[in-house]
C-alpha cells in the first residue's frame, strides 16, 4: 500500500479537494439564492472562505509542512446573510450578481479540477516511464 496520497503528491491534491468542498457549498448557497429570487422577504447566503483559507496557508507556510496539512484540513468557510433590501418585497437577492458569481465559481471550480488531473497524470506518466 502506497500510504497516504498527500505525501505522495504533496500538499496540491488535498488542497484541490478541499478547495473545492468549499467551493461547492458556495455554489449550492448561490443556487439557493437563485431558487428564491422571488421569494418576499427571502435574505441572500453569501458563502466566504478564499480569505481566511488563504491566511491559514500563509501562516502554515512559515512552518514545517505537518503543519501546512492541519492548515488545509482544518479550513472552512463563512456564510452570512445580510438584512439590507432595496426591494418592496425586502428579498435582496439580485439575479445577475448571484449568475455572475454562479460562474465565477464554476470557473474556479473547473480550474482546480483541471490542476489536480494534471498532477495525477504526471505521476501516471512517472510510474509508465514515459
């Protein structure tokens, strides 16, 4: 047995991973948001995590690398609504913003998937000696 994957690709695949676990809790709260559009009184869930995931990193980055893991397992996200309406019907959820994010994310989404194939690949390509 090969053992754990994070030492055999480092620190890449688990940060891919739970990048995009929070990733798709951010998108299941814009698709919430976008479900109840026109819901009275319907308050927006805005999903953060980039900020303090990427402070946690940088912390962990000036010590040893054990600590770099317990910095990406540990990291989680924030979600908060805000009262704040300039509609009759008080729901604050504006469909272009919530669309425009929904991509954004995707996006993101998409890259990290991306990245963390090719790394799987380069180590298939290791292995076969090719």
């Amino acid at each position: 047995m090969l053992g754990n994957s994070s030492s055999l690709f480092g620190n890449t695949i688990e940060l891919a991973r739970k990048a995009m676990d929070m990733l798709w809790v951010k998108q299941e709260a814009i698709s919430n948001n976008l479900a109840n559009v026109d819901t009275p009184g319907y308050k927006r869930t805005q999903v953060s995590f980039e900020e303090a995931f990427r402070k946690r990193l940088q912390a962990a980055g000036e010590t040893s690398g054990s600590s770099m893991r317990d910095a990406i397992s540990g990291a989680t996200y924030t979600a908060t609504s805000r009262d704040d309406s300039a509609r009759v019907d008080e729901n604050n959820v504006n469909a272009d913003v919530e669309n425009t994010e929904m991509t954004r994310t995707w996006l993101h989404y998409y890259y990290l998937t991306y990245s963390a194939n090719a790394d799987i690949k380069r180590l298939q390509t290791a292995i076969k000696g090719q």
